[in-house]
C-alpha cells in the first residue's frame, strides 16, 4: 500500500470489466469463494458474494472464517476505464492495482502494470 498519493501516467490503456460501482462495508458479511489465480501479478483476490453484491475483493480486506468472511473496511470494487496519457493520483496501491483519481474526480481501481510514475 503507499504511504502518499503520487502522481501517474497511463502507459497501456485499460477498460475495466466491471465499471459498476460494488460497495461493501466495513463490518459486512459476505460469502467468500475462489481466490484469483489467473494472474501472477493480481495475487491475493477473493471473489465475495454479500447484499446482492458480487466482486473481487483484496484478500487482506476481509477477515475469512471458513466459507464466510467479514469485511474489516469498507472497499469499492469500480474499476476505471483509461487511455494512454492520462494523468491520474494513485492514493493506495494493492495486490498490482491502484486506487486511482483522474482530474474529474472518478475514483477507481487500474492494474499498476497499466502506469508509471510520474516524475517531478
């Protein structure tokens, strides 16, 4: 995870497969499922199912207990479709994907692979 927000640029572009707002909340219990192995760089993945909601979600975020889990902070699973040279803030980066700001203000998550900082 960073420690600040830093400043990239999309290198690759990159449109999300799931652009659909998914919240879950700190507390929230869900059903856990598989964890995502088709990716090397996208380790720690579980899909979670809760409140007629279903996403990946960062394996960290989520206390599991057998088939179930709680979620310990609340997590948006919208990804961010992007193009090559758009500048965005990184605010937190996870399991190869960062919590992304373009200048309009969209929040979402893009694979880090897709990015490279932007140097001051």
């Amino acid at each position: 995870m960073t420690a600040k927000p830093e400043h990239y640029r999309v290198v690759r572009d990159y449109e999300s497969p799931y652009s659909n707002s998914m919240r879950f909340l700190k507390g929230e219990l869900v059903k856990v499922g598989q964890e995502f192995k088709e990716d090397p760089d996208w380790e720690n993945w579980v899909w979670c199912e809760g409140n007629n909601k279903k996403a990946w979600v960062p394996k960290q975020y989520v206390k599991i207990l057998g088939a179930n889990g709680i979620l310990e902070r609340d997590y948006d699973a919208l990804e961010l479709s992007v193009q090559v040279g758009e500048k965005l803030i990184v605010h937190e980066i996870v399991n190869g994907f960062g919590l992304s700001e373009k200048p309009d203000g969209a929040r979402g998550w893009v694979p880090m692979r897709n990015l490279v900082i932007e140097k001051e």
